[in-house]
C-alpha cells in the first residue's frame, strides 16, 4: 500500500475510540438484557465486531500491527439476503456435535429406555435396535435419539454419556412452505445461504481461552467450557 493511501493517525485514533464507545454500548445493552434473545445484545455485538475490524484494518494499514481480537463476522460467512421481505413460510436447520465420551453411560440410559418400553411398538428399525443396545453404541444411539426429541438430548446431554462439540442454527425464508416430503431424501441440500434470515452458531473458536483451560484443568475444565455461553449472531437481517 502506497503512503498517499494509507489511512492517518487521526483515523486510527477515531476508529479505536469508535471501540470504546461499542464497547461500553454493548456492556451497557448486556446489562439491560431482557432475556435470552435480547435483539438488543446481539445488534451491540455485531456493531462492537464491525468496529473491532474496521480498526484493526486501519491498524494494520497504517502501523503493520494487528490486534489480539477475533471476533466472527458476518460478511464472511453468508452471502448478502436476496430472499422474501416478507417470508410466507420459514425452515430451520440445525446441527450439534457431539462426542461420545463415556460409552458405558449412554448404553445404560439406551437400555433403561429398553426396559420401559418393553413390548411397545418403538417403529421401524428402533425395536431392533433396543434388542441390541446392551452391546452397540450404534444401537444404544438409534434408541435413544428415537426416544428423545433433540433438544432433550442436548439439554441432557451429560446424563447420555456424550460431550458437546460445535452447533449452528439457520433460519432461511421461503416463498412458499415446502411440499410434504419433498424434502425428506435431501434435508440439507436446498439451503441457500443467500436466503438465511439469521444465523447462531456455538463454537469453541468463539473462546480464546478455552484451550488453556482445557489443558490447565482437565476433564472437569470440559465440562464447565461447555456450560460456558459461547453462542453467537454470526448474521441478523
């Protein structure tokens, strides 16, 4: 970059204040939050991530520096919205990792759900899988999932004997709600990124000290990593 283009000290000094202050709103929006969901946490984050990069762009620019900060942002990640203004229907896809840590656990709780069950009809390919689950985490697997809706398992999660890894939720528009079944073979491949109304994600990249903590406290470390909030607005329409 040629001198006559690189930004002034006046404009890296504006853009460090412009920090400050998203700084102090986002604390300020954090300490009024109205619940889980508060609109106005994650419209504080995304303006405390758009002037965290925009000064450490000039930083760089101008002193060859960078900054310790990675927040995630959101013209990485999707493409600018071209669906709907006014979505007539909406589709919400979710994936969550996990990992199974402790097998012994998840095959009692299948087999527990096996027993109660007993003779009742678990649907197609479930019924088998019970009959194994004493023996096969793949069974012990299908059981349980069969048994649970998804977001009991993982709120749950630790009782079944699994860990969590990364999540992430789209919500995308449509014109129109899909056809019954249209979708079933191929949940996942019609999503269009550039159809995405809002995005959360939870991943351990969004905690640069998780990794210390991880190696400095062992399992027990895990398991309060992961009841750490770590859930991000990577995009809000």
């Amino acid at each position: 970059m040629s001198d006559a283009a690189q930004p002034t000290t006046a404009e890296v000094r504006a853009a460090a204040e412009a920090v400050k202050a998203a700084l102090d709103r986002h604390l300020a929006a954090v300490e009024r939050r109205s619940g889980e969901d508060d609109p106005a946490v994650y419209e504080a984050f995304n303006e405390l991530a758009a002037a965290a990069e925009e000064y450490d762009e000039l930083l760089y620019d101008r002193y060859d520096e960078v900054t310790p900060f990675e927040i995630p942002g959101t013209e990485d990640s999707l493409p600018p919205y071209t669906g709907p203004e006014e979505p007539n229907a909406l589709s919400v896809l979710i994936r969550r990792d996990y990992a199974v840590v402790e097998p012994k656990r998840l095959l009692a709780q299948a087999q527990r759900v096996a027993d109660v069950e007993g003779d009742t009809d678990l649907g197609d390919g479930a019924e088998a899988a019970a009959d194994a689950v004493g023996s096969s985490v793949h069974a012990a697997l299908g059981v349980l999932f069969g048994e649970f809706e998804p977001d009991e398992i993982a709120s749950r999660h630790k009782e079944f004997g699994l860990e969590e890894g990364d999540s992430t939720l789209w919500v995308t528009a449509s014109d129109e709600p899909a056809e019954p079944g249209e979708w079933l073979d191929a949940p996942f491949d019609q999503a269009d990124p550039e159809r995405v109304v809002c995005r959360f994600d939870v991943s351990a990249v969004f905690d640069d000290e998780l990794d210390g903590d991880l190696e400095d406290e062992g399992p027990t470390g895990t398991e309060d990593a992961a009841d750490d909030g770590r859930e991000r607005l990577d995009a809000d329409r």
